[in-house]
C-alpha cells in the first residue's frame, strides 16, 4: 500500500442533510396541490343577488357579494402561502450555495 492509502484521511466528510433541507419544501409543494384542488372543485358560485322592496324599505343582500366563492378563495390563499414557503426555501437553498 502507499503512503496516501491511510485508513480515513481519503475520506472526505459529506454534509450532513437536515430534515428542514426536504420537509419545507414537501409541505410548500402539499400546500399548492391542495389549495389548487379547493380553488377548483368550488367553481359552483351564485352571483351577488340584491333585491329592494320599496313598501318595507328593506334591502335584501345575498351572501358574500363576490364572484368567488369563500371555497375558492380560500384555495387560493392556501396556494399562495404554500407559493411564499417554496420561494423562502429556494431563496435559502440559493444563498447556502454561494
């Protein structure tokens, strides 16, 4: 044998990988699956209905008065905020490496 072939000095140590390194990531991407599945399976919504009946000076309003429903809305926030997490990860993966 020469004299580089001692026991363990060839070893180089590789980094160890922290869990975080592939859970945030797997959440993030979880997190924009689902909330595109809810944005998209509540695409059933009624439009604003808003009625006046002059006799009893009522007004009658329907619910949410938005052309989205509350579903959607929420699948897309989720979608968003699972948006925010992979673009933090990807920013920290970036900046580690330089």
């Amino acid at each position: 044998m020469g004299d580089n072939n001692i026991l363990g000095e060839n070893n180089s140590p590789q980094p160890a990988r922290k869990p975080a390194a592939v859970v945030v990531p797997l959440l993030g991407l979880i997190a924009v699956i689902v909330g595109l599945i809810v944005a998209f399976s509540n695409q059933s919504t009624d439009f604003g209905f808003v009625a006046y009946a002059p006799l009893s000076d009522t007004l009658f309003l329907g619910n949410g008065g938005a052309f989205v429903s509350q579903g959607t809305q929420l699948g897309l926030a989720v979608t968003g905020l699972g948006l925010l997490v992979l673009a933090f990860w990807a920013g920290l993966a970036v900046g580690r490496r330089r």
